[in-house]
C-alpha cells in the first residue's frame, strides 16, 4: 500500500503544477 502511494505521488509531481511539488519537496 505504501509503495502505490509513493508511486501515486512521484507520478503525481511531475504531471502535477509546481505547487504540488513544492508542498511535497519542502
């Protein structure tokens, strides 16, 4: 389960706007 969210995320951040990524990076 946790490994699909964190492949979800990754995902998610580089098709997503940069606000995402921001709030995921820091």
């Amino acid at each position: 389960m946790q490994r699909a969210a964190a492949v979800s995320m990754i995902n998610g951040m580089r098709t997503a706007p940069a606000d995402i990524e921001d709030d995921d990076l820091g």
